[in-house]
C-alpha cells in the first residue's frame, strides 16, 4: 500500500483509507465479521480509519475502538466533532462545550488519549467560537492535525481561512464538481481526503442485484442521497468493460490519478471488496482511459 503525506500536517497516511461507518458499523453486522475487515485492512497496509460519534447510529466509534484497541495509537484515526447521535437521530451543535464534549467522548470510544485528525462535520456557522475551540484543544495535544468534512461552500471558506491541514470532499467520476478547489487546495499544501470516490456504484450493471441485508442498506441510501446521479452513473458503464480490471478499481483508480488527493476512503462489509480496493494501489491507469472518463463526465459534471 502506497502512502502519501497529507498536506503540511507530517501525517503519512495510506492512499486509500478504511471507511469505520455505514453498514460496517451498524449493531445488525456481526461483530466477528466486522474485525476480521479491520484486519484484513491493517494487512493490506491500511493505516487511515475514518469515523465519526454519529456513524452507524453511534456505533461506529464504539466498534472501531474496541477491535483496534491500544493499536489505535500507531494509526492515523480520523474523526468529526460537530454531528451527534442523540435520542435515535442525527444532531448538529458546534458550540464550543459540545465540540470539546464530543472530541473527549470519542477519544475515550477510541482508546486514545490524542486524535491524529479531526474534522468539522460540515463547516460551523458562526465559524469563530467553534474554529478556537479546535485550536485550543489542538494546543492542549488532544489534537494533531485539524480538518472539515465538508460540501463546496464549506470547502472554499475552509480553504480561505487558511488555517486546515486537509479538506475531505466528494469526488469521483460521477461527480467531479470540486475538482477546482482540490486543485488550488493542493496548490496551498493542503491535504486532501475523498469521500465517496466509489461513486455508490451507480456505474455498475449490478447495482439492483440484492444478495445481502447490507446491500438493500448501501441501495436505500444511495436512493435517498443521490438519486438525481443514477442517470449520470450510466454513462460511465463502459468501466465495467475494461479488460483485467473491475469497475471499481477503475473508478478508485480514476480518483487517485488526481495529483492533489491524498487518501480515498472507502467503506464495505464484503472481504472481496476490501481485497479489490487494497489491490487498486498498485494500479495506474492507461492514458486513453483517463481520457475516456474525462470526456464522459464533461456533460456530467457540468449538470452537477
């Protein structure tokens, strides 16, 4: 697994990291088979687990923390304050009191006495109190490097202020709307994380094919989110085509050609899809190809 620096932070980080969330961390996936995942991904060479307090119904802290215990420490945990769990349903505060309250809560979930990274989950409104919150507690070494998770406005007035070791945005080949503010975030040092760069899969021909619980989970989701790019993954269909490669490397690959990204992080509950994403490392994809990509989603992307 290849690494690279995220930004100005120090932080080495793998170029693709383990999304600690989603079904992976739900109370209804086996708590077995869930560590056995987390194994594999140390195996392959993963060190970056991303998470969050909300992830998963709460759970997701809770399980990660556990099945890494004391090992935690020599990882690059990444989490958010911002975003709660609380009475059943997801909650924004970013006052200063729940920001420290939610960082304390998830070092004590993750067996950590210092986060690597933290990220706002969204960007504050008002940013002031919440911004000197996070560099208090960066001052007090419970924090290393500070980051926001975040859309494209948040994305370009986090990138204004300046003060951001790593902006983690969506980009894929579905929708590569923030590829400017990837560019001039690279251009300043700034690191970059990508969510989502398995475009949900929505270039897949399988993508109605339910075998699992977890797959009717992953559709759902994919349908509430981001039903409006169903039709721009079809364009993008011709991946599944390419010889000696699966579709989702093409599209993990296709994300990580992008100089200014860092690290991909990436979600699943399946053994063989962890195993697909690890070996994407070593894969770099064909000029015509890119070229391929970059002329399908044009038109895609303008829409977005």
């Amino acid at each position: 697994m290849k690494q690279r620096t995220l930004g100005k932070s120090g932080l080495s980080v793998s170029e693709i990291g383990f999304g600690a969330g989603g079904y992976w961390g739900m109370k209804a996936f086996d708590d077995r088979r869930a560590a056995r995942l987390v194994e594999q991904a140390l195996d392959g060479g993963i060190n970056l687990f991303d998470t969050g307090p909300n992830y998963s119904r709460g759970n997701a802290e809770v399980r990660l923390g556990r099945i890494l215990g004391g090992r935690a420490k020599h990882l690059v945990i990444s989490t958010k304050v911002g975003s709660l769990w609380s009475e059943g349903r997801n909650t924004k505060d970013f006052s200063p009191a729940s920001i420290e309250h939610s960082l304390r809560e998830s070092l004590r979930r993750l067996h950590l006495d210092h986060l690597p990274l933290l990220h706002f989950h969204g960007y504050p409104n008002p940013a002031g109190p919440a911004v000197e919150t996070l560099l208090r507690l960066k001052d007090k070494g419970m924090v290393g490097a500070l980051g926001v998770s975040t859309g494209p406005g948040g994305a370009k007035r986090a990138l204004k202020l300046g003060i951001f070791d790593c902006l983690m945005v969506e980009y894929n080949l579905v929708d590569r709307s923030l590829a400017p503010v990837i560019a001039a975030a690279g251009k300043a040092g700034t690191g970059i994380i990508i969510k989502s760069p398995l475009a949900q899969t929505l270039y897949s021909r399988d993508i109605f094919k339910i075998s699992a619980p977890s797959d009717v989970w992953y559709l759902l989701r994919a349908l509430k989110n981001h039903r409006h790019k169903f039709i721009q993954g079809r364009k993008f269909r011709f991946i599944n085509d390419v010889e000696g490669l699966k579709a989702s490397q093409v599209a993990l690959a296709y994300v990580l050609s992008n100089p200014h990204v860092t690290s991909a992080v990436a979600g699943t509950v399946r053994p063989e899809h962890l195993q697909t994403n690890l070996e994407t490392s070593a894969i770099r994809l064909p000029a015509d190809l890119l070229h391929r990509i970059e002329q399908a989603g044009t038109a895609t992307n303008t829409a977005v």
